[in-house]
C-alpha cells in the first residue's frame, strides 16, 4: 500500500500541466469543440469541472516573427489572418500562426471581453514561449471556454450595446438621484457631443455628467459602423463615471496579461507638432496603428478615434491612457 502510495503521481500544478501538454502537443481531455453558429463559427466547451487557475489549453501554432507573421498576413484571406494571435515576449513581437487546421482546440477559443472564464498567459518551454489559456474561476461542464481578445474592437462585440446603453439609463437614473450621488464637478454638456444614429437603441443624444475618480471615454461610440455617425468632441481630457460596473463594462480594457505584453509602452515618435486633437470615431484599416501602441494585433480593420486635424489614430483606451499620462487637461499630440 505504502509502495503504491508512495509510487502515485502528485497532481501537476497548472503550469507543470501546461507544459506537459506543450511538449506533448496535445490537447487535455475534458474539452471538446462543437458548432455553435454560423455567425459565431465553433467553440470550444468544457465536458467537466475545471478550478480557478486550472490549465486548459493551448493556443498552438506556428511560432514565427513579426516579420514573417506581417509576410502571411499580406497573402493570407482574411478568414485566415483571425488565427494569427501576436504578443510581445521578452520586447519582441512575435505571432503564433494557428491558420493550419491542425484539429487543436486552442484556435478555437472565441472572445468575451465581459467576463471570460479563461486568461492567456506565456509560458515558456525549452525556451519558447507557448500561449497557454488558464481557468479565471471555476467551470462548469457545458461551459463555453472564452478568453479577452484584447483591446480591439472587434464587430460581434457590438451586441454589447444593450448592456451598456442599460449603464447608461443606471446613470441617468443615479443623476437624478441625488443621494446616490457621491460628488461632484459636472463636465460642461457642450464639452461632450454624441451622436449615436446607427444605433437603434434610445442612447440618441446622451450626455452623461455624472464624475467620480473613474474615467471613461464614452464608449458608447464603440459599436458605429463608420465614421460620422457618432462622434466624440472633448475639450476636457474626460468624461468621469460614478458607476464601477458601468466603467468596468464600458471600457474594454482589462487585467489580460497577453494585452499588456502585446503593448507597445514607447509613445509614438517622430511626430513632433503640436496637435489639440479632434478626435472622431472611424473604421480604420488593419494598415494603420494605434498612435500609441501601434496596435491593433489583429488583421481585419479596427474601430478607433481618429484625430480630424492630424489624422493620428488610437485605441480609445490608449488615448485615454496617453492624456492620462500626458497631464489630466492636456489633449495635445
Ligand atoms: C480564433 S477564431 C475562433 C474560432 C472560430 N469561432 C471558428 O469557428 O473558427 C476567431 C473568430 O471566431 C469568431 N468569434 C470569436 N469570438 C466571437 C464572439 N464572441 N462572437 C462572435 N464571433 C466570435 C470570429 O469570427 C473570429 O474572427
């Protein structure tokens, strides 16, 4: 008894695991892919229970550099250039290339950027890096395994409106409140003008002017479809929010370890006039990158703001970040 005890395999912590299954290049059991639309594609679903902080999966892939990664995505279709994940490891940029149906779940993994139950993560494994998705939190069998993309905007997350013009009453609602309003200096209305035409639900003409500590650029304008039809002026650096969980769905920055290692920190360089941006919601081409990160990762075309007098382009997120760091009432480029 003793013996065989002693002899019985001690569980694998997850990155033990994560590494077994790297090297192994195969996929763990209890997960399988399945159909689930034809919007949607497949997804990949967890046919047991997993713990916060298990291993599941592996993004897997071919490993290759910026260079090679920027080669196929000029030959690639786009129904191709949506496996190629980029992130920066030890401040290179690299991309694992998943295009090649090798019948691996990883590649399978679709986004939730509201509240995805797995995180990637970079391990390394004889030295290279291997993209690892790990549990945020127990998972039920049945559960669809998700991870944050990352700060794109990507199209589907454009259902999330509904969620966040329901924020956007809470805050109105809380305005009229008082009580429930802890503070505050309101930011002048002519300060903030949004326009959300494409949008069928009644966000038309909202201004918010409720403020606390938290920031948040409007992202309401998140989901239009091309330029003009919403548009954000701010002359004040920011529109301030008093409702944690409207910042927390409203802004799609997140604790994603992979977004911090795909950034960019260096600010943009070479531009060297002085520029009070005007910055108005716009499509913009997978060519052009964020001013600030000089993102996005992926290859299909991004919703950003675009200044109308520099034509410099940002995630909203980095523009918030860049005038946060550049001083609280500077706009300047
Ligand atoms: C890496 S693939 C994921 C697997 C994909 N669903 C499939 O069937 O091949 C990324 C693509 O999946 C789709 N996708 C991912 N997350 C999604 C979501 N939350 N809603 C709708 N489509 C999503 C998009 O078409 C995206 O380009």
């Amino acid at each position: 008894m003793m013996a065989e005890g002693k002899r019985r395999r001690r569980r694998l912590k997850p990155v033990e695991e994560a590494i077994q299954f790297s090297l192994q290049q195969k996929d763990k059991n209890g997960l399988e892919g399945r159909f689930i639309s034809d919007f949607k594609g497949r997804g990949v679903f967890s046919c047991t229970d997993f713990d916060k902080g298990d291993f599941l999966l592996e993004y897997r892939g071919d490993l290759i550099s910026k260079e090679e990664c920027e080669r196929r995505q000029r030959i690639y279709h786009n129904a191709l250039k949506v496996f190629m994940f980029k992130f920066r490891y030890n401040g290179k940029l690299l991309c694992v290339d998943a295009a090649r149906d090798d019948g691996s779940l990883g590649r399978l993994v679709n986004d939730d950027h509201i509240n995805p139950n797995s995180r990637m993560k970079t391990i390394r494994v004889d030295g290279k890096p291997h993209l690892c998705l790990f549990a945020r939190r127990s998972i039920c069998p049945g559960e669809e395994i998700t991870y944050d993309y990352g700060d794109s905007e990507w199209p589907w997350r454009c259902t999330m409106i509904t969620e966040k013009n329901q924020c956007l009453k809470n805050l109105k609602n809380s305005e009229q409140d008082s009580a429930a309003i802890k503070t505050l200096s309101v930011i002048d209305p002519s300060t903030l003008e949004v326009n959300t035409l494409s949008q069928s639900e009644d966000t038309e003409g909202e201004k918010l002017t409720v403020v606390s500590d938290q920031s948040v650029l409007m992202d309401s304008t998140i989901c239009t479809a091309s330029e003009g039809q919403e548009k954000v002026t701010l002359k004040k650096d920011r529109l301030l929010l008093d409702d944690q969980d409207c910042v927390e769905k409203m802004s799609p920055v997140k604790e994603h370890v992979l977004n911090e290692e795909q950034s960019f920190c260096a600010p943009a360089e070479g531009v060297k006039e002085v520029c009070i941006h005007v910055v108005v919601t716009s499509a913009i081409s997978s060519m052009d990158k964020c001013a600030e990160c000089v993102g996005p990762v992926a290859a299909l075309k991004w919703i950003g703001l675009r200044c109308k007098l520099c034509s410099s382009f940002w995630h909203k997120s980095c523009y918030l970040k860049l005038h946060e760091w550049n001083g609280k009432n500077s706009h300047r480029g």
